[in-house]
C-alpha cells in the first residue's frame, strides 16, 4: 500500500486545482466509504484514502494511505506533513455487538482527536458520517430539529455525543461542519448476514429462507444513493445534522416478498423463524432538509435497487 510523505509531492503539474479538489478520507474500504469514493473520484476529486490494511482496487486519482487511526502520534504527524482542508471522516467500528461495544468509546475519542489534529493543520471543512441510532426510535418518524438524541444504545449515545462537542468545537474554531446521520441501506458489498443479502444468498443457494415475522417498517436506501447524498451534502452550503434516508416507509416483508418476485422463488418463506432484532415498529426519517435544502434526489426506487443487488450478489455469491 502506497505511504505518502508530503501531499505535494504526489501532485502532477497543475498542483495548485488540484490541492483544492484534494479530499482526505477515512473508512474508504467500508460499505459506504467505497462507494463515497468513487463518487467523489467521478466529480474530479484527488482521494486520499486512509486505511490500516484494506485495499481498494487502484482507480485514477486515488491515493491510498497506510495508517492505523489509533495511533495518534502517527496521525498527528502525517496532518502537519499534509496539511488537507477537507476530510471526510467515516469509519467507526462496526463488528460483532457493534451497539453495544465499549469500542464505540474509542472510536468517539479518535474522532475527536482527528478533528482537532486536522483543524490545527489547516482543515477548513468537515463531514462526520452520523447514524439514525442517536434518535429516540419511539417518536417513529425522525426530524434533525424535533426528534431528541436520546438513543440507548453505547453506540447510539458515543455518536450523538460526538456530534455536539464537534459541532461545538467546529463552529468555535470556524469550520464548515456537515454531520451525515446515515439510516438504513443496503447495495454491493452488505454483509452477508444482513436481511437483504441474506434472503438473496439463500434463493441463490437453494437453502431455506428463514427470517423474523418482517412486520416492521423501516426507511432504506440504495447505498449508490447514500454515497451520493453525502457527497451532495459535503459540497453544499448546509452545515449541521442532515438526515440520510429515503423518507419512505417500507414494511420488512414488503421487502422479503419483493426479492422472492424479482428473483421468481417458489419456495416457501420461513417467517418468524428467528427472533426480531428490535422492538421499534415504525422507524423513518424525515429527509427535508436533504432534499429541500441540499438538492438530492433519490435515483434508485427499491425495485430498481434490489434488481441491481440481485445481479451484484449473483455475480459476486460464494
């Protein structure tokens, strides 16, 4: 993996647009950092990737950058050697328990520590990827400015923390400040054992399909969408929280019938045959302010959607 010593030495002739259009980013190997960087590689961005192991396959204009987050003298001295005004921070832990890990407690201090090292060295502006798990579920739909950040979850409680002690300390040291509260998506790369791939991997596989009862509904969104949005979001005027979500509602089984349809299955679906993962019946958020403020549309419906990550999966099953 390429390790970079000074920013400028890996720019070509014409260095000086290009240092304006440079972009550092975390968690580029992840569900969503992939897809956030290449839509930020297609609108002519100079991507500067950090990862501590994984690889992106190489594409033009994308610096990958071997650095372990967590060692944060390292971190402090690759910022003042390449001094970036725009980062792009996503990645967080989100293994095994990932709600409920002490990890999260980490992951907020790392945060906040990048924050104050990328400010020192120059950092004019600022995206945080959020998550719909800071709300209170049981106000079921989701408004940044109405619904209190009230979540119980370790993870829910680290992320909203982080966003009101970064977004203090942007707006005191004036950095433009944008906060990506993600909801739920699904697309290329999802974990196997999420609902979607799940059902998907089952049918290509012959195995029996077997999920909770599905009668939760829910907000989804195509994750091409959730990058763009984001991107959408970063390049805009509006600072603060911005909800990431369709704002449709979708019952769970709407979605399980779907794939069975799209993929023409005559087997039987199992429901109820595993217990629900939450109790929330009605979780949306609200996207206004995405819409309305930033300028995003959404360009995937669900069925234009599963049908892209219907084909995906079958290229891609093991």
């Amino acid at each position: 993996m390429q390790k970079i010593k000074s920013q400028t030495s890996e720019l070509p002739s014409g260095q000086a647009s290009l240092k304006e259009a440079s972009i550092l980013l975390t968690g580029a190997t992840g569900f969503i950092g992939r897809n956030v960087a290449e839509e930020l590689l297609k609108r002519g961005y100079k991507v500067f990737a950090i990862s501590n192991s994984t690889l992106l396959p190489e594409m033009k204009n994308l610096v990958q950058i071997q650095l372990n987050l967590f060692e944060k003298e390292s971190v402090e001295k690759f910022l003042e050697e390449n001094r970036f005004e725009d980062l792009i921070h996503l990645a967080w832990y989100t293994g095994e328990k990932c709600h409920s890990s002490e990890v999260n407690l980490d992951w907020m201090a790392l945060s906040l520590s990048l924050l104050k090292s990328f400010q020192k060295n120059g950092g004019k502006r600022v995206l945080f990827a959020g998550s719909m798990s800071e709300y209170d579920f049981s106000y079921g739909y989701l408004k940044e400015d109405l619904t209190p950040l009230k979540n119980p979850s370790l993870y829910g409680k680290c992320k909203s923390s982080l966003f009101e002690i970064a977004s203090t300390f942007a707006k005191q040291t004036g950095m433009d400040f944008k906060w990506a509260r993600v909801f739920n998506l699904y697309g290329p790369y999802e974990k196997p054992n999420r609902l979607m791939p799940y059902v998907i991997c089952s049918i290509l596989k012959k195995e029996e399909v077997r999920v909770s009862a599905c009668t939760k509904t829910q907000d989804y969104l195509h994750v091409y969408d959730t990058a763009n949005a984001i991107v959408k979001l970063f390049e805009s005027e509006v600072q603060g929280a911005v909800n990431i979500s369709s704002g449709i509602p979708i019952k769970l089984k709407v979605i399980v019938e779907k794939i069975s349809e799209l993929m023409n299955y005559k087997g039987k679906i199992f429901y109820g045959a595993i217990p629900t993962n939450f109790e929330d019946e009605f979780v949306v958020g609200c996207n206004d302010r995405l819409t309305q403020d930033v300028g995003w549309a959404q360009k995937y419906d669900l069925e234009e959607g599963l049908k892209q990550t219907i084909k995906w999966w079958r290229q891609n099953n093991v």
